[in-house]
C-alpha cells in the first residue's frame, strides 16, 4: 500500500471485529479508520491468515506489511534483480544515468517495470549492497592528506590577476586533528612542502600517511601493491614512516579526510570569504589562524577539542623528528667510466667512485648540499655538492698506482729528502743524487718518490743496503736500486768492520783540545 500502514495493535483490533462477523461500517464507527483501508487490509485475508485463528506479529506483518513479498516472487521482479547486477559499475561510468539503463532494461524486457518503479527498485537495490563498515583508529598510526577539489584564489597586487592555489588539507583520523596549507599546485616540489609543514605542525609523524592516488605520489594505482613516486620513498626514509594508497576509486577509505576537506571549506574559507589576500603567505597566515581555531573548538556535546584530544593521547605516540625537513633530491641512473667517475650533466661536475665498481650502473641521488651514489641499494660514495665545472675526487676512490701518482706529483724537494732521511744515511744521499739527475724535476721527483715507496716491499734494511751499494757507482737511480733490490744484490754485499786509524804523528790527542 502507498499509504503509512496502520499500526499492529489497529490491524488485531480489526480482524477481532470482523472475527465477531461485525460490518465494515462497524469497524470504521469503532477503530476510526476509513472505509478504504479497512477493505484494503481485509481484502489481504488469505488461507494463512484465518480470522478465527490468533497469529503471531511477525506473521502477521509478513501477511499485511510487506507488500513486495508477492513482487519479489514474480518472474518480472527475479528479471529486475538480474538485470540490477553491475548497475553501480555502469553509473560510475562518465555520460551514464539511471534513464538510459532503463531504457536499455525496456529494450530486454518491454513488459518491465516503469521508471518511477525502476528507479524505486534500483535505490532498494544499491542501498542494501552498499554496507558501510565502521572503522577504528589508533592513535598515531595513520595520517590522511589529500587536497581540497576546491582551489583558493588569492590576488596579484601589480597586476590585478586572480591567482589560483590548491590547499593541501591533512588529519590525524584519531583526534581528528586538521591541518591545511595553500601551496601552487600538486606538484612534487609543492607536495613536499605540504608534507614538511604538516609534519612541523604536529611535531612528529605517524606509522604510515595514507594518500590518493595522486600522481605526485603514486606511480602504479593497485588495490594491493601500489607503486610509489621517488617523493614518497625519500620522505619515508627521511622520517621514518611508510606511505600507502587507497583503493582505485574507493573514497570512503580516507572518509575521514574528506570530512576534514568539508569543514576547512566551513571553518577556513567561509570565515575568510570578504578578505583579499596579495600572497600565498599572507593566505596561509590566515589559514593557520583559522586552523587553530577549528582544532580548538570542543566537540559537539563534549567538553573537549581536537586538540584536547590530539596532546592527551596522541602527540605523545608520534614519532620524533629530524633535526632537519626532507630535501628534495632527483635521481638519476648513471654509468661509471673509466676513470671511475660519473658525471652530472646539470651543473658538469664530475664525482668518483670507488674504482672497482667502473663499468657498473649506479643510482645517483643529489640535492643542494650532497651528492649521494648507490649500487643495489647500498651506497658507495658519498660527496658534497659542489659550485662550477671540474672533478671532485676522493683519494680512497683511487686505484693505489693512481694514488701513487697524485702522491708524487705533490712532494716538493725538501720534502722528499726529509723523507728519505728518516729511512737512513744512504737513502737520503741516494735520494739527493736522485734530485739532480735531470734538468726536468717533475720526472726526478717521480724517481725519488718511487724509489723511496720500495721500502713498503723490501723493508728499510735492505732499502738503505741497496742506496748504500749504489752510492759506490758514477751515478744513482731508481732504476739501479730496483733492480739490485729484485735481484737480491745488496743481501751480497759484505758487512766492513770498522777499522781503527792508524797511529801516526798528525794525531794531535786530547791534550791539544785542552
């Protein structure tokens, strides 16, 4: 029936009358109820509904309520149900309405159902298979960001251009504390300023932040395992948290945010609405104030705030943060070369790498202030970042002949000689004649370094032995005392005790000293 049905206690009453065999007119002049209605329910009147037998109130309300058992058994209404399946896949789709799958219902089945009944059945339909499930959060484990479908405009004060911006609106699903911040757009750069600012403002971070599947920050949308942008991945490990996504077209799971998104638009624009602003900054000084003053106020029938709630059981559970927010760094997959470098072509300085790893391919990720090189996940060189054109080197990065090199070209005469002089008497004189051997001094400097790095293979003994042997001939070289030295001479030359002088009259003794 179309009208509100009578209550249980008016339909007994009723049936008791017409059990007693009293007329319609009766009935009417003693329950109040119209003529219509009374016919209508006792025309219900079937086998199981016996007015000389007392039925229960659920049978009762099965025979006189529900008035679309009968429809539900039809084949018209099985046809319905079957033609329902899929349906809110099909609205979801752009340009599709509930006419046109109507229409397209008629088309199958031209003794169906009109549009009103349609459109009757279909909300029936859809209302009992969309069930809500009711979430639980715990403190601190999850924050939601997203960014209002509402942008925000602010004004050029030079030239009177209406500028818009995008607020990137947070919330901690738990205290339901709120957060929002005006940025230029949803790109990386202005996405990871939200997400430093959000940070800063709560003073620590969450297990894990839920987003979108915004392409700032998801790469692969997948119920399952969604792929995440370089963005999502530095800021985790910055942080020490986790990003996740929602289900592809699912937006009741981050419900929670979307309210927080509704009520930055009542709480934050609306309030604001007859202001002007001339920059993004004075819009989110605004915004902050605002922001305050929603977290603050007390819960409707509660005596305490979000931010009540927030500072008693959940900014304790935070995770601390850095001393320093998340710079963004840009990757890039480079090849060692030869001279175990790699280079960066945006400013074209060139960084070393260790020179066992030339010929491998490397991520290299780097800022303003370091330049970071990794192969399968583990990093191997590590530099500051520097200004201009040229090669940062690193002396460990170095093969050791390399090292060898650098070392010799960097030794001045005095230096090389005080070094020879600490390995002995004849290495220093050897080292000397060394020196001088040639008008070109890089090339003896070369020879002196080389010969003195002999010490580390053959010891000091046989290094000073081999200058002292050397020191008999014309001439020294590094050459000579290498080859003495590979070819064991000076293990040879024997050992000359020392001899007294000889008495004769030009000693003058100790007296003449006296």
């Amino acid at each position: 029936m179309a009208a509100k049905p009578i209550a249980m206690e008016q339909l007994k009453q009723v049936l008791n009358l017409y059990r007693e065999r009293m007329s319609i007119k009766g009935i009417v002049r003693l329950t109040g109820l119209s003529r219509n209605t009374v016919r209508a329910y006792l025309a219900r009147l079937t086998e199981e509904a016996d007015p000389t037998a007392k039925q229960s109130d659920a049978t009762l309300a099965d025979i006189f309520y529900n008035q679309d058992i009968a429809a539900c058994k039809s084949d018209r209404y099985r046809l319905l149900l079957a033609h329902f399946e899929g349906a809110d896949r099909e609205l979801s789709r752009t340009g599709v309405t509930r006419q046109l799958l109507w229409r397209e219902y008629l088309e199958q089945h031209p003794d169906g159902y009109a549009y009103s009944q349609y459109c009757y059945h279909l909300q029936r339909f859809l209302g009992k298979k969309d069930v809500v499930m009711h979430l639980e959060y715990k403190p601190a484990e999850q924050i939601m960001v997203d960014f209002a479908g509402t942008k925000y405009y602010w004004v050029d004060e030079h030239t009177g251009e209406r500028r818009p911006c995008e607020v990137f609106v947070v919330t901690l699903p738990y205290s339901g504390m709120i957060f929002c911040l005006a940025v230029d757009s949803q790109k990386t750069q202005d996405f990871l300023e939200g997400s430093n600012q959000m940070i800063h403002y709560l003073g620590g971070v969450t297990q894990t932040i839920l987003c979108d599947n915004l392409r700032t920050a998801v790469t692969k949308s997948d119920r399952y395992e969604p792929g995440f942008t370089d963005l999502c991945y530095q800021l985790g490990e910055h942080y020490g948290t986790t990003f996740s996504a929602t289900r592809p077209s699912k937006p009741r799971d981050k419900a929670m945010v979307e309210k927080a998104v509704s009520l930055v638009y009542k709480y934050v624009y609306a309030p604001l609405r007859h202001r002007t602003f001339h920059s993004l900054a004075e819009v989110n000084h605004y915004f902050r104030i605002q922001i305050d003053l929603l977290n603050q106020r007390r819960y409707k029938g509660s005596s305490f705030s979000r931010r009540d709630l927030f500072e008693q059981q959940e900014q304790s559970l935070l995770r601390p943060l850095p001393s320093s927010p998340c710079l963004l760094k840009k990757g890039a997959v480079l090849t060692v070369q030869r001279n175990y470098h790699i280079q960066l072509r945006e400013d074209g300085l060139y960084y070393s790498v260790p020179w066992q790893y030339v010929g491998k391919k490397v991520k290299v990720w780097y800022d303003k202030k370091t330049v970071e090189i990794y192969l399968d996940h583990e990093r191997i060189a590590l530099h500051r970042r520097l200004p201009g054109r040229g090669y940062n080197t690193i002396r460990e990065h170095m093969p050791l002949n390399h090292q060898q090199a650098i070392d010799a070209k960097g030794w001045t005469r005095e230096e090389l000689i005080s070094k020879a002089a600490r390995l002995g008497a004849s290495v220093s004189c050897a080292a000397e004649q060394i020196l001088g051997n040639s008008i070109y001094m890089e090339q003896n400097y070369k020879a002196c370094f080389g010969m003195l790095m002999l010490v580390k293979r053959y010891g000091t003994q046989r290094l000073e032995a081999a200058c002292s042997l050397a020191l008999t001939g014309p001439r020294v070289s590094y050459t000579m005392i290498k080859n003495m030295l590979a070819t064991g001479m000076d293990k040879q030359m024997p050992n000359r005790p020392d001899k007294p002088l000889p008495v004769h009259e030009n000693i003058r003794g100790s007296r003449h000293y006296q």
